[in-house]
C-alpha cells in the first residue's frame, strides 16, 4: 500500500473518517489517502494516524481486521465483515512506503498553485459575466458639494 497527497476535489469541510482509527475528522483542501499497491483507493488516514507513522497505521488496520474476523456471518451486511476484514488484513500486511518529505512539499505546493488557478478562472469569469451584463442597471450616488468654506 502506498500513502498519497491529493487535491480535494469535493467541497470541503465535509466528513471523512479514518481508515487506520475509524475517527470522523474533517476534510481540508488537501486529501492523505491511502492506497493499494495497484493504485485503487483504499482510504482516508488523517493526520493523526499519519504523524504516527506506519507501523500505527498498519497496526491499526490488523486490529479492525481481527474485530471484523470476530463478528458474526449472519447479520446480512453487505459487503459481509469477513470480506472487509481480509482487505484490511492485505493492506495491513503489504509493505507501506512512507512518501519522502519533500513529496509532501511537493504536493502542497501543486495543490496551492491548482487552487490560485481555480481562483483565477472564477475572477475571470466573474469578471466576463459583468462586462457581458451592461444592460444591468447601475446605482449613481449623488455627492453633495462639501458646504465647508463655502459660507465664508
Ligand atoms: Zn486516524
């Protein structure tokens, strides 16, 4: 499994819960998810389970496994315990490479820059809507002269 940095493509704040933990936390502008060696998406992790390092993470992943494995076969949920118990169980086992730091400076510093370009196409936009709208009619305010030093 591998741990990944991505833009937050939703609207945020919006919940997200913890892989590793199970806690809710809230999403932010940026996403730490964890994924399969394939590349499929297997999680959220928030920033706690990842200060934490990766034998917390995997630890954390083993013990909801072993409580999944424990729960009974007949309770008809779907995907059934057991199933979501052995993901786990494979994420928790296969070797999870920490991303070096200057990734995550990497990543913070292109999703920084993919939000100023986000921010620059609603100005733009904006702007075209309001140049396109003249028809729109325009508030005057009507200044008095200052009657300062005019009496004198
Ligand atoms: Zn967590």
């Amino acid at each position: 499994m591998k741990i990944q940095l991505e833009r937050n493509l939703r609207a945020y704040p919006h919940r997200l819960r913890c892989i590793a933990c199970e806690h809710p936390f809230a999403g932010g502008r940026a996403r730490i998810l964890l994924r399969h060696q394939s590349g499929s998406f297997a999680g959220d992790v928030c920033t706690g389970c990842l200060q934490l390092g990766i034998s917390h993470i995997q630890g954390q992943l083993k013990a909801r496994a072993v409580a999944l494995f424990k729960q009974p076969l007949s309770d008809g949920s779907s995907p059934s315990p057991h199933k979501k118990a052995l993901e786990l169980w494979e994420l928790a086992t296969s070797p999870l490479v920490m991303p070096p730091f200057y990734y995550w400076w990497w990543q913070r510093l292109t999703i920084f820059a993919a939000e100023t370009q986000d921010l620059k196409l609603v100005r733009r936009t904006l702007r075209d809507l309001r140049s396109h709208k003249s028809t729109l009619p325009t508030i005057t305010f009507l200044t008095e002269e200052p009657h300062i030093g005019k009496d004198n």
